[in-house]
C-alpha cells in the first residue's frame, strides 16, 4: 500500500516515518520527498561483495558495525537518506537507534 504525503511544507524525519509503503525506498535532501529507484542486479552484486569485504574487516577488528539497507542516515530534520552501506564506528554507538543513525556516518555507499 502506498501513502504518500502530499505536503506544503518541507518533508521532515517524521513524514518519512509515517510512509506506509513497504515496497518503495524514499530519501528526503533538503525538504523534499524522493523515491529511490529499485536496484539493479549488478548494483546488487556490488554492493553485497562490498559489504562482506567491509564488514568482515570493520567488525573483526572491533571498529564498530556496518549496516545494509534499509538503514536511515538522519543528517538534519529535512535531510534523510538511505545509503546501501553505512559504516558507524564504536565511538559513535550512542547516535544509533532502532532504524538507522543520528549525524554522518563514518562511510556511507
């Protein structure tokens, strides 16, 4: 099912959480709704070799965790996004919740 909000302010944090659509990946930069499109096979293929790679060396070592999506990055209040990959450093344990992250990550692909 797909509700999207059609709003005449800016998309914030909160809108995006309300988005019943399970199917479909949004990201907002700067205030506005985007819908991201579905990944292609390669992008797949790419993207999960990288994250093994990635999180074998991240986690073996105690550097912290990577994340796959869906994993939301929140930047600000009108800036949301979904990279495939997130890296967040231990250092930084307390800026994660549930779904994603509060501020930059450490790498984001």
């Amino acid at each position: 099912m797909v509700t999207q909000l059609q709003l005449e302010r800016p998309y914030t944090a909160s809108d995006l959480a309300e988005i019943d659509d399970e199917s479909n990946r949004y990201k907002i930069v700067g205030g506005e709704l985007i819908g991201l499109p579905t990944p292609s096979e390669a992008d797949q293929c790419a993207s999960g070799r990288f994250f093994r790679i990635l999180s074998t060396y991240v986690e073996s070592r105690k550097l912290g965790m990577v994340y796959a999506a869906p994993f939301a990055v929140h930047l600000s209040e009108h800036d949301v996004v979904e990279p495939d990959i997130v890296v967040v450093l231990r250092q930084n344990r307390s800026r994660l919740q549930q779904r994603g992250v509060i501020g930059p990550p450490r790498l984001a692909y």
